[in-house]
C-alpha cells in the first residue's frame, strides 16, 4: 500500500513538474518572439515570471502534499499568461484566435467564446497595443481555466465508470450465486436476486448514458454523482415493482409467463427450473432496471429539468 502511494504522488509531482515546465517553455518561446520583433516592453515582470516558475519547478521536487500540487500548478498558469504582455503586436489577434478555437473545439459555450472573440476584436480596432495584451491575457487565463475543467471532467467520469463497472459485475455475481442458492432461505435470497438484477441493469444504463464532454457554467459535474445514485436507485425499484406487475398480472411471452418462473424457481423441485427459466428470471429485472432512463425522461418531460 505505501508503494501504490509512493508512486501515486511521483506521478502527480511528474505531472506538476512537466506543466510548470511547459508554462516555463512558452513564456521563453514568447521572449524570443519578442526580440525578434524587437518588443522590449515590460521585461522586468517577465523577468519575475521566470524567476518564479524556476522557484515553483524546485518547490515541485520537495512537495509531499496533493493540495500545494495544487497550489503550484494554478501559480505556474498564472504566471505563464503573463507572456501576453510581451507578445509581439503583429502576433495578438493571432495567438487570441488560436486559444478561443482551442476552446471552441472543447465544446465551450458559445456566448463565452463570442464574448472572447468581441473583447480582443474591439481592444485591437481601438489601436491600443496594452489594452490588446491585456485581453489576450484573459483569453490565456480562460485556456487554462477550462483545461483544467476539462481535464477534471474526463477523470471524474472515467472514475464513475469503473465503479459503476466493478458493481455491475459484483451485482451480476450475486445474483448468479443467489439464484443458485435461492432454496436456502427463499424468500430473502429470491428478493436479493431481483433487487441485484434490477441495480446490475441501472448500472450499465447510467454507463451508457455517462455524458460526453459537455462543459456547462453551473455546478451540474459536482451534482453527478449524487444523480448516478438516484438514478440507480430508481432503476432497482422500479426493476422490483415491474417484476411484481409482470407476475400479477399473468404477462407471458411466447406462452411463458413470469409468475409461472417465479412459482416453478421458487419450488423445492429444482430441475423444473430450467436454464430458460432461470435465464428469464434474471433477464427480466435487468431489462427493467435498465428502462430507469426511460423513467427519468417521461419525469422530465412531466415535470421539467428542476
């Protein structure tokens, strides 16, 4: 366990490291830029940009704890924008149209972008160079915002997908063995069976549902966890109230009825129950539970997004 977290904590410092690094690489390559065009403007600052993101790189190789990672990389982001300040006038409107497509291509609303777009057109048209760095500076600090926004969004959701994949095979597991062992205290281990069947089936629905990059300005990632539960928990209940329906009310298919499985799985003949009958037993309640988005939509369209 200590070496899962020896190496845990090598890779975030190599990742902080190579982001500081990366900020460190641009703000030279806009040095070099700007000697060219022979910009000499504002090197004091850039000069204490390098100083510190030198400083960060160091404090980098000591640090121990997950948070002043944190604290480092956002620090290095901020002192990285400050490049805007000495980026050659001719270069501007270029190097702020090539941050806000990157931005249009992580599906970042179109308000903000246009927003973006409007306030360094309008500070380029009005001729003043310091007012141009200025906007391209908060064009840099939007870039990294939402980097860091999306790469947040994709961990989180690849972590939503093995925990919903690790429950849907323990769930698959226990409702095999319980079906194996229903006999033993049937009616228990009968409901264990149809509740884990229903959760197996709204797990694997919540999956195929997990949304693709979709940034939003409200809190909607934060809350996505609790809405993976909820939903879940939707699908298993609705998974045993459907189960129940389907028994009380004879439905059959091709002339098999699922209150006859129940009634002949349920029995202490256990060779009437036949590996179709078992498989029904188990198909049927993973089947409901995965109708919960079904559920949550005829909700929202009675109800509306609140």
């Amino acid at each position: 366990m200590f070496d899962r977290k020896r190496k845990k904590l090598e890779k975030r410092r190599q990742e902080t490291l190579s982001g500081v690094r990366y900020e460190r690489w641009q703000l030279e390559a806009m040095v070099q830029r700007a000697q060219v065009a022979q910009v000499t403007n504002a090197t004091e600052i850039i000069n204490e940009a390098l100083t510190r993101l030198s400083a960060l790189e160091q404090k980098a190789t000591s640090t121990t704890n997950d948070a002043e990672f944190d604290d480092i990389d956002g620090e290095a982001e901020e002192w990285g924008t400050f490049r805007a300040y000495i980026c050659p006038p001719a270069e501007i409107e270029h190097e702020g149209n090539l941050s806000i497509n990157l931005l249009e291509e992580w599906a970042v609303p179109k308000n903000r972008v246009d927003w973006m777009r409007n306030s360094l057109a309008s500070k380029l048209t009005d001729s003043n160079i310091q007012a141009a760095r200025s906007a391209l500076k908060m064009i840099l600090m939007e870039e990294n915002s939402w980097s860091d926004y999306t790469n947040g969004y994709e961990d989180t959701m690849k972590g939503y997908t093995y925990w919903l994949s690790g429950a849907t095979a323990v769930l698959l597991v226990l409702s095999i063995v319980g079906l194996r062992y229903r006999l033993f205290a049937l009616p228990l281990i009968f409901l264990g069976v149809l509740l884990c069947c229903g959760a197996a089936g709204s797990c694997v629905s919540v999956m195929l549902k997990l949304p693709l990059f979709d940034v939003s300005l409200s809190g909607e990632l934060d809350a996505y966890g609790r809405r993976i539960l909820s939903r879940v928990a939707t699908g298993t209940v609705a998974s045993l109230v459907g189960c129940s329906l389907f028994a009380v009310l004879m439905v059959s298919v091709q002339n098999l009825a699922f209150a006859d499985v129940v009634t002949t799985c349920t029995s202490q003949d256990i060779g009437s129950c036949t590996i179709v009958k078992q498989l029904t037993l188990l198909a049927l309640p993973i089947l409901l539970g995965f109708s919960e988005r079904t559920l949550t939509s005829v909700e929202r369209r009675v109800l509306g997004d609140k």
